[in-house]
C-alpha cells in the first residue's frame, strides 16, 4: 500500500513562487508515475503535472505549462511541485497521487491516479 503526504502551500500573493512537497511511501513497483492534480471549491478535480518515477518526460497541463515545474527526487521518495508566477485561479487544495492500474503515460485523468494524499491548501491573494 502506499501513502502520499503533501506539505507546502499556504498564503502567497500573486506572481510569486512557492514549493509543494509530497512524500511517497509504501510499494511504489506497481506504479509508474506521480501526479499533482487542484481542486477549487465547486470544481472537479483538474491535473496539474505528472512524471514518470524515473524523473524523465514530466508533463503539464496547460494552465501550467511554462510556470509549473515537476520533479522527483528518487533518493527522497518525494515529488516536488515548484509554482512560479502565481495566478489568482491558482487557489486550490493540490493533491499528489500515484497512477494506478489503468494508467498510460501521459494520462492526465485523476481516475488513472489514486492513493491520494490528503492535501495541501493553496490560496493566491493579490
């Protein structure tokens, strides 16, 4: 079983940067990648970034893209999430998950993920 932890997050204003951490535990052999996925008040859960577990050929969505970068420290067993240039619509609690049995690279289905953490809280004032 694994178990995902997210620390990080908290308030920041607007065009600044801040660093998500998430620490991976358990038996990973059976997954392939990580993801980060938000989730806003009233909205469904929408991906933000995954990578393989060997670190190569992350991934972003598009709100992302250029802003957001994704990596995983293998030695640490944790996945970082590095937010640059934060937006207002970037308030959300963000998630780490692991894929699951039905995952493709690059999926960014949340239902290709699972074991979720339980979240880190994320909130953009300006």
């Amino acid at each position: 079983q694994v178990q995902l932890e997210e620390s990080g997050g908290g308030l920041v204003q607007a065009g600044d940067s801040t660093r998500l951490s998430c620490v991976v535990s358990g038996r990973t052999y059976t997954s392939h990648g990580i993801g980060w996925f938000r989730q806003a008040p009233g909205k469904e859960r929408e991906f933000v970034a995954a990578v393989p577990l060997n670190g190569r050929d992350p991934y972003y969505g598009d709100s992302v893209k250029g802003r957001f970068t994704i990596a995983f420290d293998n030695a640490k067993n944790t996945v970082y999430l590095q937010m640059n240039s934060l937006k207002l619509e970037d308030t959300a609690v963000y998630y780490c998950g692991v894929s699951g049995q039905s995952y493709y690279y690059p999926s960014r289905k949340a239902f290709d993920f699972g074991s979720w953490g339980q979240g880190t809280q994320v909130t953009v004032s300006s």
